[in-house]
C-alpha cells in the first residue's frame, strides 16, 4: 500500500454519518441545557417615584411585576434616558435599582418616564451552599428531635451523602437537566445558633440560608440595597385555637395580629390567605389565649397576647401548634380539621439568597422550595 501523503496525513477524520447525525444532535441537546432563555424587553405598568445618587425608586400597583435582578429602561419618547438593574424590592410594589448608564438628575417630571423592563436571565447553578437550622435550634412553636433534608428538591432527585461536621452534600441523580435549573450538588450546613448562621450569611460562606419563623436580626431584615427576605411557606406546620367544645364563632384576631408582628417578625401566614373566610364568619367573640404550656415560647407568647388582649374575654381558648401538613391550600378536608380545632396560621420561613442568584432561585421553586427542604422529624409538642 502506498505511503500517505502529506494532505492525507493533516485531513482531519471524518466520522461515519451516523456518528456525524448523533454528534451534532448530543450538541444541541448540550446547548439547550446550558443556554439560558430568552428574555426581551416590555413595557411595565410602573412609574419612577425617586431618584438619588445613581439609585432609583420604582413603583407599581401590581406585585409581581418588579423582580430583583430585571433590567430597566427609562424611556421619554423615544429617547432612553437611562438603564439600570433591579437590586431589591421593599415591598411587593416598590422597587430599589441601580442605573447603570446614562442619568435621571435633570428629569423633572419622573412620573412621565415610560418604564421597561426584561427579566433576569437565569443561568444554571452548577452548585449551592444551603445553611439550615440544626437539630438544637429550639424556635418558639416546636423542637427538632432530629433534622434533615427531603430528597427531591426542584423536580430533582438527590443522593445524599454525610461528612464531617453533621454536613451533608447532595448530590442529583444523573436523569438529565431538569426544567427547573436544579444544581448538581447543594452543600448543607446545619447551624445551632442563628447568629452564627448570619454570620456565615455576611462573610459569604453561604448562597442560601434558611430561618425558623421569627429568627434573624434586625440587620438582617433590612431592606437595604441588594438585601431582600423572602419568606417560604411549609407544606407542615399549623398554629391552631383548641377549644374544648365545638365552637363555630371565629376567633378574632387583632391580638394574633400582634402577636405574629411582634414575636414572629410577620413570617406566620394567616390562615385567611390560604383558606378565604365568608363574610358572615368574619366576626367572632372577643377571646382570651392561653399557650400550650408545651411551646418552647409559651411563656413570652402569654405576655404578648396578654398585653394584646388587654382585659376581661367572653371566652378562652388554647393556642397550640399541631404538626400536620396543611394539605395544599385547602385543608377543609383533612383529618385534623374537626369543630374543635380553628387554625389561625400556616408557617413560613424567612430565606435569605445571594443578590446574583436570585433568578436561578426563583427558577427552582423560590423560598417555598427551600424551606421545605428542612426536614424536622418528630417535633414537639
């Protein structure tokens, strides 16, 4: 057989067409993995209320509408007059952004500027650092015998495996790339002390940190810029009015009110938002609440609701926490739910995320994900 020649030796290979068809399909299937969506650019019903030092105030009378991490245009006529990017919302309809090019300080009338808006790209997250409380992190309602994580996470399964320390690494199942940006590997960290958790939180250790209801600093709640608490609502968990006979009258509830602002930092959810009320149930009898003297906080939750309650009630009811799922968002049907038993809140915990990771966060199911992640085995009472 003759010796090659030259051009045959530098000629690149060329695969059998079969192998051609599979190479080109495995690299389109790699590229819409890994591609993030596409995002384009909208009016938004908002207006700017604000602006100063290269930081603007943008509000709508939609929530939803303004995410962390969405581009922003200001636009008049049609003529940008400057970008920027959203860094946290201070509530669901106020916005605080950052411009990044060009400048709203001779604008005299911000309210004419046309808003537009693009949602954040969210790129997929090869990894996470998850801080959770520990098993020795008693909160006011309930104790953890012992704690841990739930397996499926984001429409993903995940191994785990334990390492020193009481950490944990989740590692998911090799199924392919799920719709919901689901990380490779999530690295848990169970923390007994909530300082020492905000603290791993500020230095950076963590990209996510969940709370019990009712922990974290002042500080760590502020709305300052690119700080943003979202609370994630658990799919167990109820504080509930026991009464020892059935009674139909509803509770009122201006001293649970207090009671939730000033104990709990807000993070419980009224049952009225998940189980609407009819109008002829709104009303109840003035109550006096007794905490079981089983709950870890029974004893300041008595002094906030005394203090809320102010004087001599119709009637008294006990204020338990029951360890039950709270079926979805209608629990009518489910077996707890007896003339004896009223709930008045569902549990939410406060997760804090890294300002960038914000989007890829909201793609994987947002703060009701994480927070069901924890797993509490065996509470009490």
């Amino acid at each position: 057989m003759p010796a090659n020649t030259y051009a045959d030796r530098v000629r690149p290979h060329t695969p059998p067409r079969a192998q051609q068809s599979a190479l080109v399909g495995a690299a389109l299937a790699l590229m819409t993995c890994v591609a993030p969506a596409r995002a384009e650019w909208r009016d938004l019903p908002a207006r700017v209320v604000w602006t100063r030092s290269g930081f603007v105030y943008v509000a709508s009378p939609d929530s939803g509408v303004l995410s962390p991490g969405m581009g922003l245009r200001f636009v008049r006529g049609n003529r940008e007059r400057a970008g920027g990017t959203v860094l946290s919302l201070l509530d669901p309809w106020l916005a605080l952004a950052r411009l990044e090019s060009g400048a709203l300080a001779g604008e005299k009338r911000l309210d004419r500027l046309r808003v537009r808006g693009m949602d954040p790209i969210a790129k997929r997250v090869g990894s996470l650092r998850l801080g959770l409380p520990g098993r020795k992190r008693v909160n006011l309602l309930f104790a953890c015998a012992r704690t841990g994580v739930n397996t499926r996470f984001a429409d993903a399964n995940y191994d785990v495996d334990s390492l020193a320390g009481g950490a944990l690494r989740l590692r998911r199942v090799a199924d392919g790339f799920p719709a919901s940006g689901a990380p490779d590997t999530l690295h848990v960290r169970f923390f007994s002390d909530a300082a020492d958790q905000e603290i791993a939180l500020e230095r950076g250790e963590l990209d996510v940190a969940v709370f019990w209801p009712g922990e974290g600093s002042t500080r760590l709640r502020s709305d300052a810029p690119g700080r943003h608490t979202a609370r994630g609502l658990r799919s167990r968990g109820v504080v509930a009015c026991l009464t020892t006979a059935p009674d139909t009258a509803r509770v009122g509830g201006v001293a649970l009110a207090v009671m939730n602002r000033e104990a709990f930092s807000g993070d419980l959810l009224p049952w009225g938002e998940l189980e609407p009320v009819a109008a002829s149930e709104e009303a109840g009898r003035f109550a006096s609440f007794h905490p079981d003297p089983a709950l870890p906080g029974a004893r300041l939750l008595e002094r906030v609701l005394a203090r809320a309650t102010g004087g001599a009630a119709a009637r008294t009811v006990r204020l338990a926490y029951l360890d039950v799922a709270i079926a979805g968002r209608d629990a009518v049907q489910a077996s707890w739910r007896t003339r004896h038993v009223q709930p008045v809140f569902a549990l939410r915990c406060p997760v804090l995320v890294a300002p960038e990771l914000r989007a890829a966060v909201a793609r994987m199911g947002g703060a009701d994900a994480f927070a069901n992640l924890l797993r509490c085995e065996r509470s009490a009472p």
